[in-house]
C-alpha cells in the first residue's frame, strides 16, 4: 500500500482574486503556517520546501500588492505573523477542517480509480538533505526533476534514511576527517553492508562577514574575543557540529557568545541575518556569503554527498538520479557558483571511498 505522502490526492487552493492572481496561494499559506509554528522565515521555507530567498520574495511580493504587512522580523526574537497574516492562517485552517469530509468520498474514488496504473515502486525518490544552495538552484529551477528534496541537517537526514523514510540523504563531512572517523559517525545510523556513498561535490564553509570584514575577524574565536554577536545554525545540521568543533578547538564557551541561541534552518537564511545587520558574523557556504553581497573568510573544505541503499543505487530510479548530480547541467551550476567544485563521477561505494573519490 502506498504510504501517505505518496498516495494521489485532492487539493485546493485559495483564490485570492486580482491582486494575488499570479501567486500560488498554497505554497503561501504553508509559509504562512511555518512562520507561525516556527518564529523564523529559514524554518518556514525550509518546510515549504523552498529556498529562504524565494519565501522571502514571495512574502514581500505579497505584502505589496496586499498593502499590508503578513509578517514582521524582530531583532533577535526571529519572525512573527501580523495580525493579518494570522487570521489568513486562521482561516486556511478552519476552511481545510470543514472540507475534509467533503473530500472523503471523491478522494476514495480517485484512489480506486488510479490503483491500476500506480507503481509499487515510488516514482520519485525521497531525498532528505542537508541545505545547499547549489543543489537547491538546480531543483528549483530544473525540469523534469524526478525526485522530492526535505530539507534536513545532515544528521537528521541520515537518521530518516536509516529509519526507511527516504531513500537517499544528502550529508556533509570535512575533508580531513579521518577514515575511521567518518566510519563512526556514520555507523550511528547506517549499516555498511546494506548502504552506500557517493561524494558529488566539494565545497567551502567558513565566516559571513560584513563585506570588507570590518572587525577582521578570521576565526569564531575572533567572535567571542571582541563581543560581537552571531547567528548560529540548528542542531541536527553538520554545519551545527563543525561549528561546536570548532568552538571547542578554540576553547571558546558557547556561551560566551552573543547570539548562540539564534538559530536559523539554512545557509541563505544565515546570510540573510548577516545583511539586515541582525548580528555580525555567521558560519556557512561562500556561495551563501556572495548571494547577500557579504564578505567571508574561508575555514574548511568539505566533500557534500548522498548516502541511499545498495538496492537504490542500482535501481533504475537511483541510477538516474545519480546521473543526473554528475551530468553538464549540474557540473555547470557547480563550477559558476563561487567556493564550489565538482567531484569526479562515480558509483556509490564504501564509506571509505567517500573521503576517497
């Protein structure tokens, strides 16, 4: 039996009339939604399933036109809905819980309808990843793109990927980790003879500055040495360990730092915090940094890949993904996009060979 977030259903959506014509309203109202269940813009659009930049001109596309505001950002306390915006959610709700037993019977028929023709097989793969901007461009943009990306901290993608609920999990390791310790770190979720890696990519993280980096920061030592506040990324993100690492490396106590606590869902959305002069360093991908037209001060080099089951790697399904993260179309977004570079393709194999190739 198909699970539910692979059977058909009904949907509808608002209409919201001339002045949102063009907007997908349902795409809105999840954010909507997100904000006011997480407090920040990363959180929402992470759980929509779009880039921070793109919630981000959604919201502001909408308030425009609306003439008013949806939601508000609070220096240091993340963001909240307007009154406004929380009776729109409000409704969405309501009108949802009334129609559910509308939809009850038509939605069995659909089922019945379609249950020849759908495949055991999930059609498009699950892919639970860590947030990359390179990789969320591609799918953002792509065509034809035969798979559903979560957002997800490399940890926790790998955790889903071990309990079966997806079938590949995008994860990030520094490059000089040694093998036996990716080995460990990995056997907290995965079993060896059943799973597999492929590194795609390898790419920069290091400090989001100010452009100019004013307060010549060059390492996140430098942060708590000089009483400048930072935003942080959530637990469960690989990039949430390196930090800590590094922290500890330093032997620097969290917190001592101003802003440890704030934590935001992905690279964008740290930048993002970073240009609105809501703290005054982050830690993420260049990449991130040249977005927002900020500075950054390079720290670590990292491979960026997916771990998935020996079964999907050699299914048709899997075999076409996995060709499709070394093909030109993304070999280019790689190579035009700054702190980025493209591994050369290969077939997923030992956790060693993932440090490796």
């Amino acid at each position: 039996m198909s699970s539910p977030a692979t059977r058909p259903y009904l949907r509808w959506s608002w209409d919201f009339g001339p002045l949102l014509q063009d907007v997908d309203s349902t795409r809105l109202l999840q954010m909507l939604a997100g904000i006011g269940a997480g407090g920040t813009l990363g959180a929402a659009a992470e759980s929509c399933g779009m880039s921070y930049r793109t919630a981000w001109g959604l919201l502001r596309q909408c308030e425009q036109s609306l003439g008013v505001a949806l939601a508000v950002m609070e220096r240091g306390r993340g963001t909240r809905l307007t009154e406004f915006g929380a009776a729109l959610v409000e409704l969405d709700v309501a009108a949802r819980a009334a129609l559910e037993d509308v939809h009850a019977p038509w939605q069995r028929r659909l089922e019945a309808l379609l249950a020849p023709v759908v495949r055991t097989a999930p059609e498009r793969l699950r892919v639970a990843a860590s947030h990359d901007l390179a990789l969320a461009d591609w799918v953002e943009h792509g065509r034809r793109i035969r798979f559903e990306l979560f957002w997800r901290g490399s940890e926790e993608a790998l955790a889903a990927l071990g309990r079966g609920e997806c079938e590949l999990a995008g994860f990030h390791v520094p490059e000089d980790w040694p093998v036996p310790r990716i080995e460990n770190w990995l056997g907290r979720w995965l079993d060896p003879m059943t799973h597999a890696c492929l590194p795609v990519m390898r790419r920069r993280q290091g400090l989001i500055v100010v452009r100019g980096n004013p307060h010549r920061l060059t390492s996140l030592a430098d942060i708590a040495r000089r009483g400048l506040r930072m935003v942080n990324r959530q637990r469960g993100s690989g990039t949430r360990v390196l930090i800590d690492e590094l922290l500890a490396a330093s032997r620097v106590r969290p917190e001592s730092i101003a802003g440890y606590q704030h934590e935001e869902f992905t690279h964008e959305a740290v930048a993002a915090e970073v240009a609105a002069g809501q703290a005054d360093a982050g830690f993420g991908i260049q990449a991130a940094a040249e977005r927002y037209d900020l500075g950054f001060v390079p720290l670590v080099t990292e491979r960026y890949g997916f771990a998935m089951t020996r079964a999907i790697a050699a299914s048709p399904e899997g075999r076409s993904l996995l060709a499709r993260l070394h093909g030109n179309t993304f070999r280019q977004r790689l190579l035009a996009m700054p702190g980025y570079e493209p591994l050369p393709a290969g077939v997923p194999g030992s956790w060693e060979a993932f440090l490796a190739g």
